[in-house]
C-alpha cells in the first residue's frame, strides 16, 4: 500500500469506473452473441472499428467545420444511428459468409474464420481510410467538471449513462418481448427452438444485427476520447472479451460488472498495489483466471451442469 | 503480369482438387508438394526477367499497429527516387525503390531482407524502422554489403553492428543528452517526471534522459510507464499530478503523446509538457489541436526560412503536394538516406570500368567509403556528418509549437561534454 | 531466391514444431489452448539469455528451455486446466497475454522493449552454425522436427497417448474409468510446452536476437491455424499446416509482388484464405469428416490412428 490522498484515489476510482463502463459498453455486443451461439466472434472489435470509421465520416459531412453546439450534437446522434447501421448489417453479412456455413462444422472452424475475417475487415479498413489515426471532434465542450478537486468529463459521465441505459434496455427487451424470448430459446437449444416454430436463422441475424449494433455505437462513443483508427478494433475486443467472460457470458448485467471490474482492476487495482501501470494487463489477466478458477461462469453467470 | 497467370492457375488447381474428394494421405502430399513446388517454379519464372535497374528498398512496418509511420518514410523514398529517375538515373540507368513490409517483427524483417539481398540484390536499404528488426537485419546487411541507413532506429548498439550500417537520426544518446542539458541548463528546471511507453524509442530516451539529467544535479521526481497502443493514461497523469513537478517528459509517438496532453488537460495537469523527435510528426498538430502549443521538444534542426535554397521548406511542400499529408521527421531522414545511397551508388559507378558499367558491376566498398566519408552534407534534415561509427553527427533543434505551427527555439550539439549554443 | 526460400524452409521447420506439439495438446488431447506463443516466448528467452548472460553453450541451453517452459506449462495447468472448454481457452488467453506482458516489463531480466541480440552461434563439436549459412540450419532444424514428431508419435501410441485420447472424446467416460484426467492433461501440457520450448531455442540462435513482440496473440492464433489447417489430431496435417501457413504469408514476397501491391493485401490474402479453407474444408486439409457412428459400433476416432 502507498500513500495516496482521499483525493487522489478518488480520482483513480472515477478514472477506473469510466474506464470500465468502456469495456462493459463494448462487452454488450461480445456477450449477446456468445450468450445465444456459444461463439466467440472474434470479428467484433473489427466490425466496431468499421462501424466507427462510417460513424465519423457521417459526422465530419454533416458538421463541416462547426464548432460544438446543439446542431453538432443532432449530427453526432445521426453518426450513432449511421455507425450502428452499417456494423449491424455488417455484422450480419460477416455472420451469413463466414460463419453460417459453419454452423455444423468442428468447433474450430468458426473461429478460425472469426479470425480471418478480422484480419481481412482490419486491412480492407486500412487500405480505404488510411493508417493514420483520425480525430473524431467533441460534438460538446468536454472541459472537465471540477468537483472537490476531482476531474470528471462530460464524455465520462455520458458513457456511464449510455451503458446502463443500453444495458437496461437490453435486458428489457430479452426478458419482455417475444423476440427477447425467441433468443432465449434458441440460447438454450437451437434445435428445440426450431421445433418450436421459431426461424433459428432469423434470430441469429438479428442477434447478430443487435450485437453489431451495439459495437458501433460503442465504437462512435470511445472514439471521441481514443480516436479512430484501424486497429482500434483488437485490444477493445480482446479487453471487452475479458470483461464479458469474468462478468459471465451470456449475462447481459454481467457485461457491465465484468468490465467495470476490469476497468478498475487496471486503474485503481494497479496503484493500490503499488505496480507500474506497463503491468496492469498481468493484474487484469490475473483475476481473469483467478475468477474463472473460483466461478468459472462468471460473477453473474449460471453455473451450467454438465450433463453425462 | 505472367505471375498473376500463374497464381491463377495454381489457385484453381487448389480449389479443384480440394472439391475432388481424392485419399486424404494422397491429397496431403499433394499440397506439400504444391508448397515445396511453388517457390521453384516462381524462382524458373522469376529468374527469367533480368531488369536493367539499380535497386533500393526499405523494410519496416507498412501494416499493424505503426503502419504510419513506415508509409511516410516510403512516400519521402519515392519522392528521392524519382526526382533521380527524373535527371537520368544513375548512369542512365533507372532506379528502382522495393518496399518491403515487417509489420515491425524482427523475424519479418529477415524475411524481407533475405528476399531483398537475394532475389533483388539491393544495394542500399533505407531502413529498419524499430531498433529491434534494425538490430535483426543489420548483420544480413553487412554480409551482404548492403549500405543500410536506419532513418529512425535509435539503439545503441546498431551502429557498431558494422561498417555497413549507418544512421541519419540522432542516436538516443545524442537527442536525450542534448535535451536533458537544454532542460537543466537553459530551462532550469530540477524536477521532472517522465510518462514513456514501453517500445525501444521511448525507454530508450527516457533512460539516457535520467541519467544525463540527474548526472547535472536534477532530480526525476517519477516515471511512469504505458504499453504501446495504450490510449488511457488517467492513472499514470493522475499520479504524476500529485508529485507535481516542474514539467512532464513525454518522449513517445504522436499518438500517445495527443492521448496524454489531452487527458492531463481533463485531469487539471498543467505542467510543462517536454517531448521529442516523435514530437516532430505533424500529425500531432491535428490530432491535439492547440494542446500542442507549448510543447517543447528536440527534433531536428530546422533551417532558416529566409534562407536562399529553403531545401527543406521546398521538400515538404512537395511531399505535402503529392501525398496530401506533411512528412515527419523520420521521413525527412528517410528522404536524406535515399539520396546518400543513390549518391554513394553514382560514385562507384562513375569509378567503375566501362565493362562494368554495362554489367552494373559496381563496388560496394567503394560505396561504403563514400558515405563513411560525407562530412557537412545538407540534406533536408539538416547538416550531416558521420562519425567513425556509422552515427550521424547533427546539431539538435529546440522547437516547439504555437498556433499550431512548428517553431524553432535555438540549435545546440555538445562540444567536450558542454552544451554549445549555434543559433 | 533459393536463399529466401531456405529462410522460409528454417521457419516452416520451426513452426512445424509449434505446430505438433500444439497438435497434442488441442488435437489429441482436446484442450484449446491459446498461448503457445508463451511457451515459445519462454523457451526463445531462456535461451537467450541462458547464452549470453551465463555463457552455457546451445545444445545445454535448448534443453534447459525446454524443460523450464514445460515446468511453467505445469505450473500454470494446475490450476487453469481444470477449467474445460472456452472457459479454458480464456485462461490460457490471459496467461499468454501476462508472459507477454511481464517480458515487457522485466527489464532487468529480458532487456524489455529492447530485446536481447548479439546471440552467440551455437557449437556443434567446435564447429559454429553460422545463421547466414543457411543450410546448416535446415538440417539442424528439420533434425529437430524430425525428433519431436518421432517422440509425439511414440506418446501416442503408448498409454499416456490412449489416455489423453480418451479424455478428448469424452472427459467424463473417460474419469469414469478410472483415468486420472487432470494429471494427463496437464502432463500433455507441459509436454506441448516442451517442444514449444525447443522452437524458442532454435528460433533464437537462428534470429540471434529476440524481442517481446514476436510472441504476440495473433502468433498463437496463427499456430492454432497451423493445426486446424492441416487437420486436428494428426500429425502429419500439423506439418501441413505449417508449410501451408507459412507460404501464404510470404506468398506476395514469393511470387515478387510484395514491392508492388500495397502491404494491406497480403494480409487480406491471408485472412481470405483462411476463411475460406474453413468454408470448403473445415475438418482441415488431412482432417477426416466427423462420422456419427450408427448405434452400438464404436465410433470412428478424428484422424484416426496414424
């Protein structure tokens, strides 16, 4: 332990929290698709990052050089609603070419394509946008609020209210509506749902449509702090992966606590052990698998019985 | 357009066969065969097109994470090589610029090199970009003879790697020394605390930064690390905040240098920011905006507008007409290396016999003499020297931004151990 | 060309070796296992440093990295194998993304971001295997694929090799009667660390120098891909695999393009490729199609028994 004012680590848990809902934001997407397929879609940091780039190009159109104010805001909602468009039907295209035709095949061979088509979306990406990091300007003065000495932006507070609130809508929709029950059904049997009358295909797309969804908006909303990029797609995914599996798979609620725990971890975890922050990602990986050893389903995961 | 016929063909053959469910142990060797096949009958096809050319390439990181910075360097290339295409080549005869991509892995790099050295026959390579597949390459290089100018790699070591392997970016030691003098010197400054990232350039700054800086009496009050690709460093800037020292080394690539300025900003951070050449890729004035104003850094040194051949004023607004985007200070390296392994390449051509010079039989020793030699050249980056190492010896700028525009505070280099003044 | 083309030999003999020793622990004993790019990392430092910093000579130097990448395999199997499934994949995922990291971040063991160089050139009875001259090499390392595929094979066929047979079709039949699945699987592990281990070694003295970024996710992934490639639980398809990924990545440089197309196509080459390997043949070039068995004749093993 190290001394550290009151101040101090506040800072570091507000930093930690913000820096979690990033990953719970970007988890949502990774969660739902693993919950109803029982597939790691290894495109989704990719299909996020192709996402954000029609996000920002919307953006840059419509707002010309203006400064921020309430009609750059208008265009910044527009750019959520392109960005989250074009990664659904992304999504859904990756999942009709490469893995539908996969769907009966060994279990390694989806992944193998996830991984393929990652590498192929990141440098199709590169070639059309270019290598460069581009700046997606703040469609709101983000100067930071002061609260007894504490820092937080706009942009932090307004991650944390966009994942809880998609997160809660999330699960309203799963938990009221019929298609919510539809992808619950084809969660836990595929071929049962089938004999149900329900059109296994349809659900997947349009798991895959929401999911996608969900990473563009993510993507549009990260990208005002982190900038756009091609590769912006990789740690996002590997990190949000994290979260979504130490939080449980497949648990909507359990995306928002495995990355608000991994944000933490990284932030705050890190100083109070008193570690140079290059080691965060042991620390991170560390709980990963002591988590997985004491509940491997997760925190708000169902532990699933196996059958014989 | 032959070996796309070829490719074509050998596709089709792949898929056909993979569609006609032949023996499975019967099939496996066919593809083994196909793999172990197919690199001779390229080399039969390859070997049959004999270009009258003089070759150059250059290896570094051309996709991946610093795919950017491997893509200005080859724009400045390209833009030398034309330019020498554009008076008659050498001798005549045309130049031809190969890259060759690493993705920034040392074992790329050996790739590359093994096809350039081989198939290609370089004569000279601009390149590599990390000190690490610089390191890796470097002996490939000597052995073959092969001039190689690193426009960016900043290890130690790679100079002494061979006579072959030279560099026209500042060792870390000469940058780092330079400016911790400057910064304890003429800033007065006794307390600084350094965010670097963990990739050779930054550690490699940051480490002979503290020790000429501490050797003067200054104190580093912290340093705090981030991996590479890291877009976060709330927690580092917050920590760094409650030591509160007199100004923040950042010696790191643009992108994590706009990370850190704007979050410090966010944060209440309002120290002296202190940076270096990767400060100098204009990139960071786009991506910071006015949060970049301020910043000191070193960097090459740059000219006099006012002076009569502006060289480098002409060179990037060249670059800045044909690729869109300005040249950073590693391309103007790049840029400067080009030219020096195309001027070494005439002389041993203008010395060759005439026999040779038809064959293109020219001296590589000859070649090496004459870049081991270049005493005061003024390239586009600034006045060149090299010393017995293959080092470059060049004067360090002090510059900074304001209004979003690069501005030159003073030229320093050191002289017996003391920071000297030129301009 | 035949130089590049005896550089891309070395390099498929060293993958092929990652290859087949990842082949034991995903093919026949059916652990996804997603950081065998650690235990190659391991295996290239230790030797790394082992030789320059001890001075011990390569042969002794190969052996001591096997062996401590196979110690690091067991100790990180105790606990993480016995998670089963994707659960276990994302356990070995973090462990590789934490050796990678803490190579990074020691400094004063591993040189950190500045890697180790200046390897020296291992001996053979006072004669010294120049990485230039490639040839030497070639033999050296196919010597070495050749001992590690006759030694799997052996695994296989022995007890061990039945044992972890049985825990791939069916962990708990297999626990049922009586087999100690955890030992196995971990000493499957370890033993795939091993020969990792090796191929660190080799890739070392044929480099000369290493550094953390070579042993990255994607280069797991990438000697997953090896294996899926050529077909799961054989070892033949591993070398397959090997030689298949390696030439489709150097395909640009190979066919003489790569100065010419920008560097963004050979990747997308790639990953085109991959996607549509899985589409056409998912079991892998050499895999045989999963038979489901009609009821009560014993269902035909993957890759059956080479």
């Amino acid at each position: 332990m190290i001394n550290l004012s009151f101040s101090e680590l506040i800072q570091h848990f507000i930093n930690g929290l913000t820096l979690g809902s990033i990953y719970a934001l970007i988890a949502l997407g990774y969660t739902m698709v693993y919950g109803i397929l029982k597939f790691i879609n290894f495109a989704h940091g990719e299909i996020l990052m192709f996402g954000t780039y029609i996000g920002l190009l919307i953006y840059d159109r419509l707002r010309g050089g203006a400064l921020p104010g309430s009609q750059t805001l208008l265009f910044f909602f527009l750019a959520i609603v392109a960005a989250s468009l074009f990664s659904a039907t992304l999504g859904v295209t990756v999942e009709r070419i490469a893995y539908r035709p996969l769907r009966r095949a060994p279990r390694l061979a989806p992944l193998l394509s996830a991984i393929g088509t990652s590498i192929v979306l990141m440098n199709t990406a590169a070639l059309i946008f270019g290598t460069k990091s581009k700046k997606f300007e703040y469609p709101f003065d983000n100067t930071a609020l002061n609260l007894w000495g504490i820092a937080i932006t706009p942009h932090q507070i307004m991650i944390l209210i966009v994942c809880v609130g998609l997160m809660v809508f999330l699960k309203l929709f799963i938990d009221n509506t019929r298609l919510g029950k539809a992808m619950r059904a084809t969660s836990l049997d595929q071929d049962v749902a089938a004999l149900m009358g329900i059109n296994v295909n349809s659900i997947i797309s349009l798991t895959f449509a929401i999911g996608s969804a969900l990473a563009g908006i993510a993507g549009v909303l990260i990208a005002l702090e982190y900038k756009v990029y091609p590769t912006m797609g990789t740690m996002a995914g590997l990190k949000a992966f994290i979260a979504a599996v130490v939080g449980g798979i497949g648990n909507i609620s359990g995306a928002m606590v495995g990355g608000i725990l991994l944000g933490l971890l990284e932030t705050f975890g890190v100083v109070i052990l008193g570690i140079p922050q290059g080691l965060k990602d042991t620390i991170a990986f560390s709980v990963l698998i002591i988590i997985l050893l004491v509940k491997p389903s997760g925190i708000l995961g169902k532990a699933v019985r196996e059958k014989v | 357009m032959t070996k796309f016929f070829i490719l074509q063909n050998i596709l089709t053959y792949l898929t056909v066969s993979i569609e006609k469910e032949s023996t499975m142990k019967k099939f496996g060797l066919a593809v083994v065969v196909f793999c172990l096949l197919l690199p001779v009958v390229t080399f039969a096809a390859g070997s049959g097109e004999k270009e009258n050319a003089i070759k150059i390439g250059f290896i570094g990181p051309l996709t991946g994470d610093a795919a950017n910075y491997g893509k200005l360097m080859t724009q400045a290339v390209k833009i030398a090589v034309e330019e020498r295409n554009a008076k008659g080549g050498i001798g005549g005869v045309k130049v031809v610029f190969l890259p060759e991509d690493s993705e920034g892995k040392p074992e790329k790099a050996n790739a590359a090199i093994e096809k350039l050295a081989s198939v290609d026959k370089i004569y000279g390579l601009i390149g590599g970009v990390f000190s690490g597949e610089s390191l890796a390459i470097a002996p490939r290089c000597e052995a073959e003879k092969i001039l190689m100018i690193s426009p960016s790699a900043t290890h130690k070591d790679l100079t002494n790697k061979g006579d072959y392997i030279f560099r026209d970016v500042p060792s870390d030691a000469l940058q780092a020394t330079v400016f911790a003098k400057y910064v304890r010197e003429v800033m007065g400054l006794s307390r600084v605390a350094i965010l670097y990232i963990k990739n050779d350039y930054s550690q490699g700054l940051s480490m002979d930064f503290k020790s000429q800086f501490e050797a003067d009496g200054g104190t580093i009050v912290g340093m705090e690390t981030g991996l590479q690709g890291d877009k976060d460093f709330k927690t580092q800037l917050t920590k760094i905040k409650a030591l509160n020292p007199e100004a923040l080394f950042i010696p790191n690539y643009v992108a994590e240098i706009a990370q850190i300025l704007e979050q410090a900003k966010q944060l209440g951070l309002n120290t002296k920011m202190l940076s270096a050449d990767g400060f100098s890729n204009p990139e960071i004035l786009e991506l910071a905006g006015d949060l970049a104003n301020g910043v000191i850094f070193s960097g090459p040194e740059k000219e006099d507008p006012a002076q009569a051949n502006a060289k480098t004023a002409a060179f990037e607004k060249k670059y800045e007409e044909k690729w869109g985007e300005k040249p950073d200070s590693f391309s103007l390296n790049a840029y400067d290396g080009a030219n020096l392994i195309m001027d070494a390449i005439q002389a041993a051509y203008d010395k060759a016999s005439d026999a040779d010079k038809k064959a293109l039989n020219l001296d590589r020793s000859l070649m090496q003499k004459y870049v081991a030699g270049i005493k005061g050249y003024m390239g586009v980056s600034g006045e060149i020297t090299f010393a017995p190492n293959g080092d470059v010896i060049k004067n360090q700028g002090i510059l900074t931004a304001e209004n979003r525009q690069y501005k030159q505070i003073g030229v320093y280099r050191i002289e017996s151990g003391k920071l000297v003044k030129v301009k | 060309m035949i130089s590049f083309i005896q550089l891309l030999t070395v390099y498929i003999g060293i993958y092929a070796i990652l290859s087949l020793s990842l082949n034991l622990i995903v093919g026949y004993t059916g652990m996804l296992s997603l950081c065998h790019a650690a235990f190659f990392a391991i295996g290239s430092y230790a030797t790394a440093i082992l030789m320059l910093k001890i001075g011990m000579g390569f042969w002794l130097s190969t052996l001591c990295a096997g062996v401590i990448s196979a110690v690091l395999g067991a100790l990180i199997g105790l606990p993480t194998l016995r998670l089963k499934g994707d659960y276990l994949a994302i356990a070995t995922l973090g462990f590789g993304e934490i050796v990678k990291n803490v190579i990074l971040n020691w400094d004063s063991l591993t040189n950190g971001p500045m890697g180790i160089n200046g390897v020296p050139m291992p001996k053979f009875f006072g004669f010294s295997l120049n990485p230039l001259v490639k040839w030497q090499y070639i033999i050296l390392v196919w010597v070495f694929v050749a001992i590690t595929y006759f030694i799997l094979r052996r695994i296989i066929h022995s007890r061990l090799g039945r044992a972890l047979a049985a825990i791939r079709e069916d962990e708990i039949a297999a626990f049922a009667m009586g087999i100690d699945t955890f030992k196995y699987k971990v000493i499957s592990f370890a033993i795939g660390a091993f020969f990792a281990g090796v191929a660190g070694s080799l890739w070392t003295v044929f480099n000369q120098s290493v550094t953390p970024m070579t042993y990255d996710f994607m280069l797991s992934m990438m000697i997953l891909c090896m294996v899926v490639l050529g077909g799961l639980g054989n070892h033949f398809a591993a070398l397959v695999g090997a030689a298949i990924i390696q030439v489709a990545g150097e395909f640009p440089r190979l066919l003489g393009f790569s100065s010419v197309i920008p560097a963004q196509f050979k990747q997308i080459i790639f990953g085109l490729i991959l996607v549509f390997m899985m589409i056409f043949k998912p079991e892998g070039i050499l895999g045989k199609e999963k038979a489901k068995p009609p009821k009560g004749v014993p269902a035909v093993r993957e890759g059956g028994v080479q």
